[in-house]
C-alpha cells in the first residue's frame, strides 16, 4: 500500500513539475531595446543587425547592458544582452542571455497551457458579465418599483449587494483571462546561454560580442530538439515517453558540439527531469538520477551565480527529483527555499502525506579512510505520523569540504512491512538504488549502533583498491 500512494504521489508531483513553467528573471518587448543607444548596424540582404548599448548614468560604451538586436524585413528576430558585473577577485563576469518569442521547453509548454485555458477562461468570464448584467438589471428595475411604492428600499438594498457580489465574482473571473493573454503577449524571454570572466571592465563587450557569434552559431543545434516538443507534449504517456526520449538526445547531440552553451544545458537539464518521471525505477533511470544534479552542479559552477529564474526552476527540478529518490530531507529543503513558489505545492502536500515534511539535523561527524575523509549528516523526521510506515534516521555522505549536492550515497533506518511488529532495517542508497545494510528484527536500534555500522561501511568505501600504491 505504502508503495502504491508513492508511486501515485510521485507521479503527481512529475506531473505538476512537468507542466510548472520556470520563471524567467525578465521580459523585454523590442520597442524597449530599439529605445536603447544604437552604436552600430549592419544590414545582410533583408537582415538587420543593431548592437545597442545600455542607457545608465555615464552612458559609456564599457558601462551597462551591451544589445544585439536581429530584425528581418523590420520585424524583431531574436536578440542578445550582454550583462557585465563584478565577478570573483577583482574579475567581471560576462553573462550573455538570448532573448526570443516563447523559445525554451517550459515555455512551450506553459504557452501551450494557456492556450488550452483560454476557452475555459472566457466562458467563465461570460457567465459572470451574464451573471452581472442580470443582477444590474434587477436593481433598475427595483429602483423604478422603489419609487412607484411598489418595492420596498429594503429589497433594492437587497438586490444591490447582490449586484456587487456579482461584480466581484466578474471581477474575480477577469484577472485570469487578463493575465494569461498578457502573458501570451509578444515579448522576448531571456536564456542565459554563455558566462564568461574578464580581467578588465573594458574588455567585456568584446567578449560579449564573441559570445553573440558563438551563440548564433549553436542556434539550429538547439534549435533541433524542438521538432519533437509536440510528440512530448501529449497527454499519452507512452508518446510523451518517446518524445522527451527524442528531445533528450538532440540535446546532447548539441551540448556535444557546444559544451560552454549554457541554453542548451538548462533545456538538457529540462528533458531529463521531465524523462525521469517516466524512467525513474528503470536503468535510465539510474543514469538520469545521476546525471540530474551532476548537470545542474556544472551549470552553477559554469555560470558564476543563478539568476533568481535558474534558482527557481532548478529548485523545482531538484525538490521532484529528491522525492523520486526518496531523499525526503532534500526534498523538503529545496521546497523551503522556494516556499513563495505555487509549483511547491504538490511537493509540501506530498511530503505531509507520508510524514516527511519535518527534520532535524542532530549531527555531524567525520569518517576517515585510506584514501580521504567522508562527512556524515545525521537527520531525523520528525514530522507527524502519517500512518505508514516512515524512515525515521536519513545519514548523508559526502566528501569532506567538497562542493557535491547530496544523494550520491545516504543511509536510511527506519520500520518496514508495517502491521503490529514492524522489522528495523538500516537500507543503503545511491540514487534509485537500494541495499539492505543491516537487519535488526522488532526493536528499534539507538542513534549510536546506526552511526557505528555507518562508519564502518563508509571506511570500506574509502580503502585503497587492492595493488594500489
């Protein structure tokens, strides 16, 4: 039965990560960059290419936001902004992000969404302005009997709350209709697709103009995954299966031929975490859960910082993922860090479903080996019974002073099988990977047994392999 709800749980929750679009930091329309300061043109037969630079205070060339600005037959293209801020020791970090019509994954599928809302949208906004209308005839009318003596000024009074409470409900029934076609409004999106650090200020835009040729070079590499976006996007979970497989692998088709293009990475990034809700408990899935973080670890290193729209939908991705694993205490972390999110949502009620929505770090210690040292995280649940059996003690390992993200390797203790005498286990995790460790039958063991067996089998981990020197 436990397995049951968490395979539903989870893929409710692949579901709602599926369809949450991440939101981008901005949204320009051209009118804004073409107000900008034009620093030069040039025309390629119907093509125009406009580099522009940022309007701030000084108005110099070497300060602000540096533009490229691609129109055809004079409507917009696509675009290119070139953000220059202080980096680390003393460095500027060079961050160019392309800007197009609805171009990554999440938002054609969040367009695609909106779409398919609107016929629901005005219906609803219909009724209500029907709805309205009525209740605003009813009081002209009660206003006229009112006056004739006919009504009483009670039953007008009457009729008039009703009248606002109907307004309220048109007004109710407008903002989302008003919002999703604003939102399906022309305007370019920014992608981060390249970062780069420079020793002096005023190299940067020309780094930044290498990094607007490189990207207009990767472009129909990344460009090709999109060709099975619809088959991904279908409700049938066998086709969207296929297509998010096909996605995938163009992906890294271009990441290969493009190893520094930052786009490419958030969309492989993307593929896999919607593939792994179909994959989780296969042997891609095996691969998917490693490849997950290790991704979004060499997109954080590579990208110097997050914007607040890579944090977020990274937040997303991981927050599903480490549900899918089964690492509970990650899961609710990257839900609290997001928690103004609306996507989190499904997150934070499934964790409370099974009792997993509350933890404690009781400790940390060092486990030293032959060939370095490992530090364990000792946490336990603490949340409210769910009535199912839980893992009670989560101990993560990792390298010691190491930048990793959890989940490479963690013990679990907990009850199993549930009924009257639930069996203590401790399971050995990597990924979507399980091993009993040790079994210790009805009686709970303490906090002290569980990190002593745990030491022991991370020291094993870090022994010499047998004719090393």
């Amino acid at each position: 039965m436990r397995r049951l709800k968490l395979a539903v749980l989870a893929g409710a929750l692949a579901l709602a990560a599926s369809r949450g679009a991440p939101a981008q930091d901005s949204a320009w329309r051209p009118e804004e960059i073409r107000a900008l300061n034009p620093a030069e043109a040039r025309r390629d037969g119907d093509d125009l290419v406009t580099l522009f630079h940022g309007d701030d205070e000084s108005n110099r060339p070497d300060n602000g936001d540096v533009w490229v600005l691609l129109e055809r037959r004079g409507k917009p293209l696509r675009a290119y902004r070139a953000e220059i801020l202080e980096g680390r020791k003393g460095r500027f970090l060079c961050s160019v992000y392309f800007l197009d019509l609805q171009w990554s994954q999440d938002e054609d599928w969040r367009r695609h969404e909106l779409r398919r809302s609107l016929p629901r949208l005005r219906e609803a906004r219909d009724a209500a302005e029907a709805e309205a209308q009525r209740a605003g005839e009813a009081v002209e009318k009660l206003k006229l009997l009112v006056d004739k003596g006919v009504e009483t000024a009670a039953k007008l009074e009457e009729a008039e709350r009703a009248e606002a409470d109907a307004q309220d409900r048109l007004a109710a029934a407008r903002a989302p209709l008003d919002a999703a076609e604003r939102e399906l409004d022309e305007r370019f999106h920014e992608i981060r697709v390249a970062s780069v650090e420079t020793e002096r200020r005023e190299d940067a835009p020309g780094v930044a103009r290498a990094a607007f040729l490189k990207a207009e070079a990767a472009l129909a590499d990344w460009a090709e995954h999109r060709r099975f976006l619809p088959e991904a996007l279908q409700e049938d979970p066998a086709t969207s299966r296929e297509g998010w497989t096909k996605s995938a692998a163009s992906l890294e088709r271009a990441r290969e031929a493009h190893p520094e293009h930052l786009g490419i990475q958030q969309d492989l990034i993307g593929a896999y975490a919607h593939l792994n809700a179909y994959e989780a408990h296969t042997a891609r899935g095996t691969n998917l859960s490693a490849l997950i973080p290790q991704r979004i670890a060499e997109f954080e290193i590579a990208a110097g910082r997050l914007t607040w729209g890579e944090s977020r939908a990274f937040g997303r991705i991981l927050g599903v993922y480490y549900f899918q694993i089964g690492l509970y205490p990650c899961a609710m972390w990257e839900a609290g860090w997001n928690d103004d999110d609306p996507e989190m949502e499904p997150l934070w009620a499934a964790l409370g479903a099974i009792g997993q929505d509350d933890f404690e770090v009781v400790e940390t210690f060092d486990v030293e080996g032959e060939v370095g040292v490992d530090e364990v995280q000792v946490v336990e649940s603490v949340g409210e019974d769910a009535g199912i059996p839980r893992v009670r003690w989560f101990l993560l390992v990792k390298t010691k002073d190491a930048c990793e993200a959890p989940g490479r390797v963690w013990f679990e203790a907990g009850p199993t099988g549930g009924g009257a005498k639930p069996r203590w286990e401790l399971v050995g995790c990597t990924a979507n990977l399980r091993r009993v460790m040790e079994a210790y039958g009805e009686e709970e063991p303490d906090l002290a047994t569980l990190k002593k067996r745990v030491s022991e089998l991370v020291a094993a981990g870090l022994r010499k392999p047998e004719g090393a020197k």
